[in-house]
C-alpha cells in the first residue's frame, strides 16, 4: 500500500514486469519466466483526490478505462468476462474519476497494459482469487486465463503472463506441463553472479501487429520449423537452467536465443541495435535479447561484468538501466 500526499491510505501498488524469457513463443508452447521490476509502478486513483499528478493524463486514463467499461459490458470482452468483473461498481468509480497512476512507460515491453489488468482485477473482481504466495497451481491457471482475456483489449491476443506478475509480485513460470507456478531464482552452482539490464531503444513498440506478424510467420513451413526446434528448446533450456542455477547451460540456452532471434525475428529488432547486439554475440561480454514484443522499447541484457559492459554500451551512447545485479534476490 502506499499514502496519498495527504496521508490517507491508498490503493495497491503494481511492480512492472520484465519477461526474461517466453516472449512470442510462449504462444506456440513454450515455457516462459516473469519477474517484477519494480523501478516502474502503477496504481489507482481518483483524479483530484489530494494527489500530485499531470491532470491530463489523469483525464486520458480515465477516458481509457471508460472505453474499456463500455467493451466489458458489450460482450464481457467476447472471451467470456460476463460476471468476473463488476461492471456497475467500477462504472461507478469510472464516473468519480478513477484512473491509472503510472509512471510504467507505454510501448516499452513492461507491463504497462498488465498492470491496468491487475489493478481492475484486484479491485473489481466479483469472486477474487487473492494474490498471496499460497495461491495454487489450478487458481494460477484461472487467474492467467481471465487475465489473458482483460488484457486482449489491449493487444488483440494476450498470454495473461504480463498481468499475472503484476498481480502478484514475484516470478511467475509457466512449465513444459503449461502449468503456472510460482518460482525462486537461486544463486548459480559456481558462484557465477549474472546482471540482467535494459537498454532503451528510444522508441515505442506496438504489440498487437508484432504479434499478429509472428503468428502468421510461424505458419510458415520454414519459420515455423525454427521456432519449433530451436527457438522454444533454447527458451526451455534457459529457463530450466536459470531456475536450477545452471550458469553454464544457461549462457549456451541465451546465446542460442539471442542468435535466434537477430536472425530470424529482424521485424521485432530496431535496425540501429543490430550491430551492438551482434557485438555481444561476437565478443561474449554480454548477450541481448528482446524484451517483450519488441520493435522498439527496451532490449533486455545479460552480463557477468557490468562494468565492462556499461563501459562498452556508453561508447556507444547507450546507457544500461541494471534489472537486479544477482539472480539469487528472487530465490
């Protein structure tokens, strides 16, 4: 919870996400692994309700979620939202002014859409599943599909992961089973300490068409055999290894993925970042990779030396943003 500037009680805080691994693909089946990133927040208010904010943006949001109360009571989001949100107490609350504060930037592969789901869920849920770290696995599928299901208003197609970290907190992994679990991130077996960091492409990425592009592309014999038999296994591999605190299999898994993706998925990756990401791939000093659905926003970085690293990106006039510096914090 956090306190409004005049101190009463507030609504609950969401944590953007970072997807490390799964993006796109989780879509054809693979695994995928969401952590929260808690540099960016998102939270909601009632405009004027003795809180600092931009006054226009208050009022965009709140047109925003007018338009999405109007498209909940069409058809309940045509995917079955009929009775999970109450519509009449949010509308309500829509019409006192509610909107989303956020400072999580839009287009940038975080979760800004995610925590909108999170937020509405959490507050207007007619039978809510709570988000404690006690939730289980049958709770976690529910909740990911109704997720999904918000958040394709959005986006037009939603894997429900995005919201699911923001609704919780804590990493969310959906296994080789497709089942959702919550998970720890250990400290690897040798004692090898990895920093995961963004670097911002200065752009917005628009989700739905990069998604609707990879879906048709993966209908392609030669694409879709690719994605099938090294995209996915290299995503399953990293996460297994990241999780089991394998550093060895895990790089191999990365540099697998990220030499995948600037070959294959040339759309999703601005073209002024391909050759510092080849630089990675050639040097081994760091490894980049998509970070949501790209094409533009931010890349997501992997490196054993953050130092040398920034050193190298800055002579490039690009600045790492660090994620967390150990992955064993989320253990």
């Amino acid at each position: 919870m956090y306190k409004t500037e005049n101190g009463e009680e507030g609504l609950p805080v969401y944590y953007s996400k970072i997807l490390l691994f799964g993006e796109y693909s989780v879509i054809e089946g693979s695994m995928a692994l969401a952590v929260p990133f808690g540099h960016f927040t998102a939270g909601l208010g009632f405009i004027n309700r003795g809180r600092y904010t931009d006054h226009n943006r208050a009022v965009r949001s709140n047109g925003l979620l007018k338009e999405y109360l109007g498209w909940l009571e069409r058809d309940g989001g045509g995917e079955g939202l009929k009775g999970v949100i109450d519509a009449d107490v949010m509308g309500r609350d829509v019409g006192r002014g509610l909107f989303l504060e956020s400072n999580i930037p839009e287009g940038y592969g975080l979760g800004s859409s995610g925590a909108v789901v999170a937020a509405l869920y959490d507050r207007y849920a007619v039978e809510r599943i709570d988000n404690s770290s006690t939730a289980g696995g049958d709770d976690l599928l529910r909740l990911k599909k109704i997720f999904a299901a918000m958040e394709s208003f959005f986006h037009g197609t939603s894997s429900g992961l995005d919201p699911l970290n923001c609704y919780f907190g804590r990493p969310v992994m959906v296994g080789r089973d497709r089942q959702v679990s919550l998970v720890g991130i250990p400290e690897p077996e040798s004692g090898e300490s990895m920093t995961v960091f963004l670097v911002d492409t200065g752009r917005t990425g628009k989700t739905g068409p990069l998604v609707e592009r990879f879906l048709s592309m993966s209908r392609e014999e030669v694409f879709g055999g690719l994605v099938r038999d090294v995209m996915i296994p290299s995503v399953n591999d990293a996460i297994d290894s990241l999780v089991g605190g394998d550093a060895g299999k895990f790089r191999s898994a990365l540099g697998t993925l990220s030499r995948f993706q600037l070959e294959n998925m040339h759309e999703m990756i601005p073209d002024e970042f391909t050759g510092v990401w080849e630089r990675g791939l050639v040097s081994g000093d760091y490894l980049l990779k998509l970070c949501g659905s790209g094409g533009g926003g931010f890349l997501l970085g992997f490196t054993g030396n953050l130092g040398q690293t920034s050193a190298i990106l800055r002579r490039m006039n690009m600045e790492p943003l660090p994620v967390y510096m150990n992955i064993e914090r989320y253990g």
